[in-house]
C-alpha cells in the first residue's frame, strides 16, 4: 500500500481508501456480516482511511462501523465523516446542528474523535450560510479536540473556488471528477494547492458507470453516456480486462491526490481493488479508451441549486 500526505494536515493516507457508503445500502441490500468484514479487510490491506456519512442509509454506515470498529485499536485508522445532509431532501447546515450532528456521529462509531468532517453535498442549500455559520461552528468544534480537520464535498466543482474566496478549508473531498471520464478535478489542482488544501478523490467508477455491474437506479447518466461507457467497458472486456479496473488505475495515478476512496460491503471486491492498485496500468488500452470516452470528456449533471453550479 502506497501512502500519500493530505495537503498540511500532516495526515499520510494510503493511497486507496475504504468509502463506507454501500454500508449504508445505498447501492444494493447488504449482508450485515459480510459489510463488517469488508472494513475488516480494508484495515487489514492496509487502507488507514474510512470515509462515511450519516446520510448514508440515514445513520446505518455509521452504526455498521461503530460495530465493525469496535474491536480495533483506534490508531489503527484514521475515521471521516460528514454532516448537513440527513435524506435525500433533509438538509441542515444550522450551527445548532453541526454540534448535535458531531456529537451523533462520535456516539455511533464509539469514538472520542474523528479525524475529517466535511460539509456534506452544499450544492444544494445557500452557500453563504456554509461559510458564514457552519464552517464556524465547525472551527469551534475543531478546537475542542472533537474533529481535527474541517472541509467540504459536493458535486458541482463550482463550490470549491466559492468557499475557498471566502474562508479557510483543510480538505475537500470530490467524486466523479477524476475518472476515464472526467477530469475536471485535476484542473482545479493548482488553484486547491495554492491555497494549500488537501485533495481526496472518490468514486473512481463513477457511480458503476465505469463497471460492468447494472447502474443504481438514480443515475442521472445520459443514454450517450451510458452507451458509451457500456462501448469503453466492451472493448476492455475483449483484451481480457475489466473496465473498472483501468478506472481504478487510473484514478490512483495522480500524484497530487492524496486518496482515491471506493467501497464495498464485498470483501472480495476490497482485495480485487488492492490486487488492482499493485498492478501496472495499461498504457495501450487506456488510450483506446480514453479515445473512446472522448466526446463525452468532462460531461457532468446539475446537482442541487443550478447557481450553484458550473455552466454546462
């Protein structure tokens, strides 16, 4: 396992962390043990990095870890979590909120810490009240010892250069945005550096677009791009390689992204990506399909407020 520095926190994540989204089902029902062991494997692969929410399966994922973790020594890992989104349309970024929404998340995962907590999908409320309320609510929090690094999530690249014009963050968090298919975060790279923040990458598959496996039913993937990307896997299939792992590959490549978080409640998917991670890309074939992906490069959806949003 390789190990990357995030930014000035001083933190060295491995270079492929443990999203423990599908945890929270959002992707497909989950067996309860199997779910557990897919973080057991994860921590004993070397991932030191766990990623989570509690709008994932609203409070699930971070129940499941706080089982799952029970057991292990908390130095072991470092823990990320989110707040501010609660549901699919239940968002509360009120300062009030940020010390319940700490205080919950600490209680479920039975720890007395947690390493990142991040501003969960702001896309979708006033970005104003982020900066003006909840980041300082979070400070506050910061220096109680509760959290030890503060930042942000969200989809559209567009909130990123928003807050970071206004006020300080240690960390962002972005999906979908550096892939086979998008590149748009490595753009931004520069300007994140600049400003000295660390950079995690998630969701190197897209959301299974970029797999084999069938789309969640709230992808918002358009029929070219889902034709597509169903073409880029066809050609992987036919040299003998599974699309997901040149997106794995690909997506661990950039040297200025500290982590690529992905996850599985399948431990067998867990040792798949680590036994991917070790292996040599294929240079070839990533610029055939590359070239294949090519007239729907940096395609993208609206998420949350259109203002919000980057211009399509």
């Amino acid at each position: 396992m390789k190990f990357r520095t995030l930014g000035q926190t001083g933190l060295n994540l491995s270079w492929l962390s443990f999203g423990a989204s599908s945890l929270g089902q959002e992707f497909r029902s989950v067996d309860l043990n199997e779910a557990i062991r897919s973080v057991h494997v994860a921590l004993d692969l070397g991932m030191n990095f766990i990623d989570t929410s509690p709008y994932y399966g609203r409070g699930l994922s971070e129940c499941l870890l706080g089982v799952a973790l029970r057991t292990i020594p908390r130095d072991r890992y470092y823990l990320g979590t989110k707040l501010g989104r609660y549901a699919p349309a239940h968002f509360d970024f009120s300062a009030r909120r940020v010390v319940e929404s700490v205080e919950v998340s600490l209680q479920r995962m039975g720890v007395d810490h947690l390493d990142i907590v991040l501003c969960h999908d702001i896309e979708f409320v006033e970005m104003a009240q982020i900066v003006e309320e909840t980041l300082p609510a979070l400070r506050r929090i910061q220096q109680q010892g509760k959290v030890r690094y503060v930042g942000i999530s969200g989809y559209p690249m567009k909130i990123y250069r928003y807050v970071l014009e206004r006020t300080d963050l240690d960390v962002i968090l972005s999906y979908n945005h550096y892939t086979l298919q998008n590149t748009m975060l490595a753009d931004l790279v520069p300007y994140l550096q600049q400003k000295k923040v660390g950079i995690m990458n998630a969701a190197p598959f897209a959301a299974r677009l970029l797999t084999n496996s069938t789309l969640p039913p709230w992808h918002k993937a358009t029929p070219e791009v889902r034709q597509l990307c169903q073409r880029a896997a066809q050609h992987c299939a036919a040299q003998g390689v599974d699309i997901a792992q040149l997106a794995l590959q690909y997506s661990l490549a950039h040297p200025d992204m500290a982590t690529c978080i992905v996850g599985s409640a399948n431990p067998e998917n867990v040792r798949k990506w680590v036994e991917w991670a070790e292996m040599p890309i294929d240079e070839k074939l990533l610029a055939e399909v590359r070239a294949l992906l090519q007239p729907i490069h940096n395609w993208f959806h609206i998420e949350g407020r259109p203002e919000n949003n980057d211009p399509t």
